[in-house]
C-alpha cells in the first residue's frame, strides 16, 4: 500500500491529527507535530476520506526516489 503526506489545517496538532487518521483505517508511520505532518500507510480510497477530515489541509502521495550507487551504469 502506498505512503501518504497529510498536512493538519492551521493550529491542528499533527499529534492530534494522526489519532483521527488511525481511527478511520490508515496506518500512522511517522508524526512529525513541529511542522504539522504525518504519514501514513493506506489505500487510496481511505487518503480520500482523510481529505474529508476538517484538521486536514491535504494529502498528497509519498513519492520514493532511488538514486543507485555512484559507480552504477545511467539507465
């Protein structure tokens, strides 16, 4: 399952935020309360019903970028 970003509305605590994500099915992964994010792991229809929640700004997918070793050939 992917990754998402959600972003807390405001004053939203992130902390606070992940606890309403969890009870709706996602799986919290990280809170990061300073700057008001959290992912979390689910599927595309719970992210959309997280997008529904009033502490959420969005939620954008988590995107994973690989870069290979130095030495390795340019593909």
């Amino acid at each position: 399952m992917p990754n998402w970003i959600v972003t807390a509305e405001g004053d939203s605590s992130a902390t606070d935020l992940a606890r309403q994500l969890q009870a709706i099915g996602l799986t919290v992964v990280r809170v990061l309360d300073v700057i008001g994010v959290v992912e979390v792991q689910g599927s595309e229809p719970l992210a959309r019903q997280a997008e529904a929640l009033a502490t959420v700004a969005s939620v954008e997918k988590s995107l994973t970028y690989d870069i290979g070793p130095p030495d390795a050939k340019i593909s």
